[in-house]
C-alpha cells in the first residue's frame, strides 16, 4: 500500500508570495492549507533591473514562515516556481539560489509561457466551460497572462511585461490619476497586446476567466457592497457587465485613501488596483466581454495538477 505523500508548491511572485499544501493518497487529492505573504518582490526593480536587497530579505522570511506552517502536516515534497520579478531581473537567478539553498525549497524560475500553461492546467482541473470560447488574464506584479481557449483546449496563450507594478512603473502613473493618463494608458496597452488582439478577432471570447489575487479582491469588494461581509468559499463567481462598470467608474478617479476604505479592499494591493483595473477595462472594452468568471484557482494549483500527473499518469 503506498503511503500518503504531501505536496508543499510555492508561487514566487513578483508581488505576492503563495503556498498551496495538499496530501495525495490512494488516488484521492486534499487541500490541506493556503497561505500568502505579500512580499512585493518586485518592487523598485525597474529601474535597475535589479531584486533590492530588502526584497530578498522579505522573500527569505516568507519562504520561512511557509516551512514553519508545513512542518504541522509533516514531510513534505517542495516545489517552487518563480515569475516575472526573477525572469526579468539581471540577478534573478543569483537571487533564486540563495532563496533555494536558504529555504530548502527548490525555486525554479519558468517563461512566461510555461507560466501561462500552469495557469490553464489549473483553471481545466478545477473548472469546466464545455465548449465556450473564453480568456483566462491573471495579472501579476510584473507581467500579466492570458490564456485563450475552448472545448478542444488552448487557442493561444501569451505573456506580457504589463503587470500592476511594472506597469505603474513604467508609465509613472499618479496616484489618482492624471486625466490623460487614462486614454494614453490604453492607447499604450493597445500597443502591448496587439499580437494577441489581432488572434481574438478571429477566436472571440464569450467570457473572461479571472485568475486570482486581483480578481478575488474585486469579488471580495462587490461581496461586502451586496451583503456587507466576505465571500469566503467559491469556486468562481460571476461578475456582470454592469458591476464590472460600476467598479470601473469608482476606482479609475480614486485616490489610495478613498481605495483603501472601500470594505474587502487588501492594504497591500490598494496602491497596484489602478493599474489592474485599466488593464481589465482595456481587454474586456477591446474584445467587447460581457461576463467575467473570478477564480482563485491559479499558477499554483496547475503547478500542482502536472507535478501529480506526472508521477501518478
């Protein structure tokens, strides 16, 4: 009789750091715990191409903090797979080293492509669409994905350099927001992702699919303007057209103080939410998408789906 073996994935993000426990035994998968520490490693990087030295100090206490949880389940087998932050950066490879030998937890820094592929075995083993068109878009720290597909899989998948932080950082935008800022925002996401736009012309997504952190904190927000509290279990939630707009209308012109007292807003992802927000208002305006599917399902369950499959085909 096999034994049960416990699965620890980090997702190394450019601003948050998450962890996914799960035992797998007799064929049977359990969640056993979720964490997330909002490192924002990213952060400060654009300029020199460089992870800060606070930075990394942030991802090794995080890191630790992950181990010290899982050593609760017992032995465990790590994964952990780095983004943007570590892609882009001239030493991110150095910094994923010393992060593994100082963790204990292999990181591995993957393409953007492999990264988007993750996110869609993620989303195809937790979700299913039958056979609609859609779009999943995850938006990281500092690049965002997007995953095109239908009932006989994947259509087409692409990463770009446009996540909320880098995004913020490149186009130095105010907060609130300069008036031109918007349309000249858009005109330059226009330019960002034509290589995709120009493909959905002819695979027109009926719906968006919303991956994690952004997307959640939005559902969390609509929740407590509904209901007046959190919702805290859900596989996806529906968002329509005209909640997406109102959402859309209230945040563009807000300032970090009006956002951080909107109820389910996370102190930490308040000052990256203006970027998010002109990037999903720009995909769902371009492509004309009425419906957004909000998930939390994202990079580290796929991590998880492939690494099972791949030892229990």
């Amino acid at each position: 009789m096999s034994s049960a073996q416990i699965y620890g994935i980090v997702d190394v993000g450019s601003n948050t750091f998450n962890l996914l426990l799960a035992k797998f035994y007799q064929g049977q998968l359990e969640i056993l715990a979720q964490d997330r520490r909002p490192v924002m490693l990213g952060k400060g990087s654009h300029e020199k191409g460089l992870i800060l030295p606070e930075a990394e100090a942030r991802a090794i206490q995080a890191l630790a903090e992950f181990m010290d949880l899982a050593q609760n389940y017992g032995p465990t087998n790590w994964k952990g797979v780095a983004t943007a932050a570590l892609r882009y950066a001239k030493n991110g490879a150095e910094v994923a080293q010393r992060l593994s030998q100082t963790s204990g937890i292999p990181i591995q820094v993957i393409s953007g492509e492999r990264e988007a592929e993750f996110i869609f075995k993620g989303v195809q083993a937790h979700l299913n669409f039958g056979d609609q068109t859609g779009l999943i878009m995850d938006v990281g720290g500092a690049s965002t994905e997007f995953i095109a597909f239908n009932g006989n899989g994947l259509l087409g998948l692409w990463s770009f350099p446009i996540g909320a932080t880098r995004l913020q950082e490149v186009l130095a935008l105010h907060d609130p927001l300069l008036p031109q800022q918007v349309n000249s925002t858009f005109d330059w996401l226009q330019n960002q992702l034509q290589p995709m736009l120009a493909v959905l012309q002819i695979h027109r997504p009926q719906f968006l699919v919303g991956s994690s952190g952004f997307f959640d904190t939005l559902v969390q927000m609509q929740a407590f303007r509904n209901q007046g509290q959190p919702l805290l279990n859900y596989s996806y939630h529906s968002l329509s057209a005209e909640t997406l707009q109102y959402w859309t209308e209230r945040l563009i012109p807000s300032s970090l103080a009006e956002r951080l007292a909107i109820p389910g807003m996370l102190e930490f992802r308040a000052p990256m939410f203006l970027a998010s927000i002109l990037q999903v208002h720009f995909v769902l305006n371009a492509l004309q998408i009425p419906t957004v599917h909000c998930t939390r399902i994202s990079l580290k369950e796929g991590v998880l789906a492939d690494w099972i499959s791949s030892e229990h085909p």
